[in-house]
C-alpha cells in the first residue's frame, strides 16, 4: 500500500470515529424538571452575598447653596402700606352714656379748602375749616377745627336749561386729634341758602327760550323798516304787504316754536372758589369723649 493509500484510510477511519460526536443531541427536559420543582432566582438571590453599602465621600457630597444677597433690599414686612392719599376715614364706636353729646341742628361757619365745581366725580374727597369757635355743654368746639366730607352726586350742565349740580356730604371731624364720625349737610353756600344740600346752577331754560326768539324779533324789525321805505314811495307802496306778511309770518313761526327750541339750552356752570364760606348743620346728635 503506498503512501497516498494509507492517508485515505487514515481519513475514513477519522471521519467514522468523530461522527457520533456531531450527531450529539442535547436534552433540555432536564431544564423544564429543574423549574418545576425550584426556583432559579431565589436560589440566586440567596447563594449572592449582598452588596456592601458605599456611603459618598464628603469630597463627592454637593455643598448647600447659599443664599443671594441683593445689596438695598428691604423685607417685604418693612415696606409701607400703600393707601389713597385722602380716602374716607374708619370711623370707630364710641360709648353714649360716657360721651358729651353736641346736639342735632348744630351749625358751624367754615371755609373751604379747595375749588369746588359740577365737574368733579362723585367720591371726590372734601375738607373745610371752621371759622368760629362753638361751645355747647360741657364742650367747645374750637375755631380751626377741620371737617371733612365728600361729593355724594356731581353732573355737569344739561339741555332743558337744567344747570350743574353738586350734592356734598359731611362725615367727619378732627376734634383733640382724633376723626369722630358725624352725619352733617351743607345749608349755605358762598353765602346763598342751599335746599335740600343741593347746590344747583343757575336754571336757564327762559334764558334759551328768549335767545331762540332773537332771530325772528330781527328779522320781523328789518321787515318793518323795510316796508316804512317802500311806503314813502308812491311807485313801491304796494309791495308793502308783502314785506309785513313775510316779518310777521317769520316772527310767529319763531314764537311758536322757541318753547321746543329752550330745551336745546344748557344750564349755568357751578365752581366756587376755595376759600369761600359755608355753613354746615348736623343732622344727627355727636358723642365725644
């Protein structure tokens, strides 16, 4: 047997003995007994030793942060109360029966302390001063004391004639530092009476009613002059009845309809100059201490 003979043999021989090697055939149903009568992952977790606990190092640990310092800041508690520059004061109880009573019907002279006129809102707050001192039992008001009050109804001229309106009322006094509370009405004002504290303007409905007869009362006068020119000549004298029927047919048609045309006029403006004098009269009794 030569050489080339015997390599084929060897590799026969070779391949017949690794054959039952790769027809090896795993068998997983020992797998499948194992699950069903253990569990894998408990036995896993108990056979494991559990993990040490690492605690950060304080070079690894983050430093707190610090609060921002702004410099001029002030705490929220600091800072004022913002509030109207005059608002209508809080006025507190006071006991009767250890108070001194000045008695309802009570007036007092004073001046005012700014302009007032029917274009200012209703709210708009008032003060006035007292010019005489007025004493009653137990108690003197003292001259200089100040009043205070507010625009209760404002409305400015209106058509009809009706003129500007101004409705004050009277709620506080300053008397020995502290605001006591009074209900209180204006009764004269810049030396006219007031009825019903309404200070009214001047009512001008008659006034619209003559101004709206002014052009007919002119031209019914230029008919009449013309129709005296016309009668000196004989030649135009008789066209005189036309110049006097058309002057008085204009002037009746004026008169009648002035009535409708008053109401189209407004009324008198209201503005009283600060330092004018008013009289205040108290509708209701006042207790001070």
């Amino acid at each position: 047997m030569n050489y080339l003979n015997k390599f084929f043999v060897l590799l026969i021989c070779f391949n017949l003995a690794l054959a039952p090697v790769s027809a090896l055939e795993f068998d997983l149903s020992v797998d499948d007994e194992i699950r069903k009568n253990y569990n894998p992952s408990k036995l896993e977790l108990e056979s494991l030793p559990p993990l040490p606990s690492v605690k950060p190092s304080e070079s690894q640990a983050k430093p707190p942060l610090e609060p921002i310092e702004i410099p001029d800041a002030k705490p929220i508690g600091s800072l004022p109360p913002l509030t109207p520059a005059d608002k209508k004061p809080v006025i507190s109880k006071i006991d009767k029966s250890a108070a001194i009573r000045i008695k309802k019907g009570t007036k007092f002279k004073v001046k005012s302390s700014q302009t007032i006129s029917d274009a200012a809102r209703a709210g708009t707050r008032l003060s006035f001063v007292s010019q005489q001192a007025v004493t009653q039992r137990y108690v003197t008001i003292p001259q200089g004391t100040v009043f205070k009050g507010e625009i209760a109804n404002s409305h400015l001229p209106q058509l009809s004639g009706n003129g500007g309106l101004i409705v004050i009322s009277i709620d506080s006094m300053v008397f020995k530092g502290s605001t006591v509370g009074i209900d209180a009405k204006i009764t004269k004002a810049n030396h006219k009476k007031i009825f019903l504290n309404n200070i009214k303007g001047k009512r001008q409905y008659w006034k619209g009613v003559s101004n709206s007869l002014k052009p007919g009362t002119k031209f019914y006068k230029k008919m009449m002059r013309a129709t005296s020119k016309l009668a000196d000549n004989p030649f135009t004298v008789i066209l005189t009845p036309v110049t006097v029927v058309a002057g008085v047919g204009v002037y009746a048609v004026n008169f009648a309809g002035s009535p409708l045309f008053g109401l189209f006029n407004k009324g008198g403006r209201i503005s009283i100059p600060a330092g004018s004098e008013f009289e205040i009269k108290l509708l209701e009794d006042v207790y001070l201490y």
